[in-house]
C-alpha cells in the first residue's frame, strides 16, 4: 500500500512553458491606449486564458490568425477601435470579436485601496 520510508517517489520534471513570440512590440503597446484608447490584457494566449474571470467586463476576446497560426486576445476598448487597431496590424486575419467573460467592475479594475494610516496618539 505505502512505499517504505527510504524510497521516494520518482521526481516529474518540470516543463518550461513555451516562450512565445510577441505579437504587438513593446511600442506598440504604448501607444494603443493614445492611438485607438484600448488595452490588450492577455496577448496571445489559450482559450482558457482569455476565459478567466478576473478581468473586467467590459473586455472582448479577439480571435485572429497570425503566420497560420489561430490567436486570442483579451483586450480592453470600443468593439470598432479594437476592430481598427487590429486590421491596421493584421490587415484582415480578424475571425472574431467577442465578449469576454470577466467579473470586475470596469471602474474598479487595476484598483489599489490606498494604505491606511496609523493614527497618531495624543501623548
């Protein structure tokens, strides 16, 4: 049932994740938010990535082809800005434009409450 105390389990190893290559440089992501007024949260990522409830409501998955390859993007903005941003880049390889499934309020999202203070004693 149980293996004696000397033996230990054979180790698994741990797979590096794929380094992926970036779609969007590094400029380019800065200048989305002056250029079109959107964000890209999660660049090409799974499908399951793109799901996750932690980002807000008001981001659309982008479903895209890049060098034959299916892409998702989880991105923040108007659907006709997003729409604009990535046919200027792709010129045409857009397949979708769909609602995101996040939970967090679009004005809460990226919130820090600010640190409290402590209160100073009357000596």
């Amino acid at each position: 049932m149980t293996k004696p105390v000397g033996e230990a389990p054979p180790k698994t190893e741990l797979k590096k994740p794929e380094r992926k290559e970036m779609v969007w440089t590094k400029e380019e992501r800065d200048t989305l938010r002056e250029k079109y007024g959107s964000e890209i949260l999660v660049e090409d990522g799974s499908l399951e990535d793109v799901n996750t409830k932690h980002a807000p409501t008001d981001a659309y998955i982008i479903k895209y082809v890049h060098d034959d390859q299916v892409r998702y993007d989880l991105t923040r903005g108007t659907k006709i800005k997003l729409f604009d941003m990535y046919w200027d880049k792709f010129k045409g390889g857009i397949k979708s434009i769909e609602y995101g499934s996040g939970s967090i309020k679009p004005n809460l999202w990226g919130y820090q409450s600010t640190p409290t203070r402590k209160k100073k004693r009357k000596a």
